[in-house]
C-alpha cells in the first residue's frame, strides 16, 4: 500500500503549526497505525528530517497514550479501537490520511502530536481514589456486590483516560472521564465513605482545569476505545446532586 499522510507539524505551543505532506510507502496491511509512522519517521530521520512526534508506551490499547486525531476522528475510523490497535488494512492503497493532535484548550500542544494531558491526572488526584484505611487484603466473597453494580463499576473501571471524549466533543468536556471514574467507585462499598468528598472534588477540579460543559452530543461515547456508556455521565450527575444536598443540609443543621 503507499498512502499520503497530512500530518501536523508544530515545534510548540508558541508555534504557528502546519500540515506537512508525506509519502507512507511499502505500507503492510498488517501493520499497526503506529508501525506505520515509525517506517515514515525512520525515513525521515535519514533524510535528515525532524521526525514526527507522537506519545505510545504499551502498543496493546492498555495505557491510552497514543492520542491522535485520524481523518477527523479520534483514534482513527475503527470503533472500540486505539490507534496502537488500528491496523492499516483499515485503509486503502492511495488513501490521503490526514493525523492531528487532541484539541482542547486543557491539553495544551508540547510537540507534533503530543499533548499535554495532566489535567486528566489532577482531575484524579483530587479524587478518583480510595484513601480510606480498610485493613487488610478481605477474602474475596466477604464484601458482597450485587451483580449489576459489579458490572456497571467494571464497566466504568475500562475507562483508559486517553482523552478522546474531550477531543471528540465540540465542547471540549471532560464528563465522560469523570463520569467514568465517579462511578468505577460509587458503584462499590470500598467508595462509600468518601463518595461525596470525591465527586465534587473531581467536577471542581474539572472546572478549574477549563474543559467545557457537557450538551450531549454522545460524540464522546462515539469515539470511546473501551466504550464507557454516557449512562455513567448520569450517575455521575445524581452523586454530584446528592452529595449537593447533603452539604446544604449539614449547613443549616437539619436531619438526614
């Protein structure tokens, strides 16, 4: 296969950026989108050519780092798929791919297509956690879990936090991340005692980190690579309106 690759250059943040053109040749259909750029970059290298810079660690659709934007599309055309995991017989001989960063104002560009996605991270530090001390490791059938929480916290618990809910949505909303671990947690009696703390710890850290509003456009669950359902963006709502109610009523004093 050989394919022409519009990709987006920029040095910086402070950079103006640009599509640059390239020729992908000897493309195997079997190779992944990823191996396909290293071929590219190691042709440029030899050309003497900055190579393209673009973030990957596992290469196994685990650890979400390969973000990037394919024809529009956050992680490219396949669905359920990260572009370590897009393999390239998903396109065909001649095709003119074009590949760009995440664009939010909270992921601010460092280089090409890498950005900066620590605003995700706060958002977990703030929160998304259990620090409350439970003692030792208990037998497996001691905590009993109905079988739909279960289910719907492992659901939830899949969420890899790419980023592409935020790059796919026009608004630039973070809910479906957020979403996703509010109720990985909300779901399990581990999450209980701090079930109110962490979900408006982690909505006011999603708001001071500048991502938009949610208006349910779904484009976020469109583009998910582990499919987590807008269901949790719900769940997520109702924790934040309880733990709301709660605080208003240890204010003014009254009953539970």
């Amino acid at each position: 296969m050989k394919l022409t690759l519009h990709v987006w250059r920029q040095k910086n943040r402070d950079d103006k950026g640009r599509i640059e053109i390239y020729d992908a040749n000897n493309v195997s259909p079997e190779m992944s989108f990823l191996e396909m750029l290293d071929v590219v970059n190691e042709e440029l290298t030899l050309k003497g050519v900055d190579p393209i810079h673009f973030d990957h660690d596992c290469r196994e659709g685990i650890c979400g780092m390969c973000s990037m934007v394919i024809n529009g599309v956050a992680h490219g055309p396949q669905p359920g798929t990260t572009v370590c995991q897009l393999h390239m017989r998903h396109f065909r001989d001649g095709d003119h791919v074009y590949v760009e960063p995440w664009r939010a104002r909270a992921f601010p560009l460092i280089k090409d297509l890498t950005v900066d996605r620590g605003a995700l991270d706060r958002i977990i530090a703030a929160g998304g956690f259990v620090s409350v001390n439970t003692g030792g490791t208990p037998d497996g059938n001691a905590l009993p879990i109905p079988k739909d929480n279960a289910e719907r916290s492992m659901d939830a618990a899949a969420c890899i936090g790419c980023g592409a809910c935020v790059a796919a949505c026009p608004n630039a909303s973070a809910m479906l991340f957020v979403a996703a671990k509010v109720a990985h947690l909300a779901y399990l009696p581990q999450g209980q005692v701090e079930r109110e703390r962490r979900v408006t710890a982690m909505i006011a850290q999603m708001d001071a980190e500048q991502f938009g509003s949610c208006t349910n456009h779904y484009e976020c669950e469109a583009v998910c690579p582990k499919n987590i359902s807008v269901e949790n963006i719900a769940k997520m709502n109702r924790e934040y309106a309880k733990a709301l109610a709660t605080r208003e009523r240890k204010a003014s004093g009254g009953g539970f």
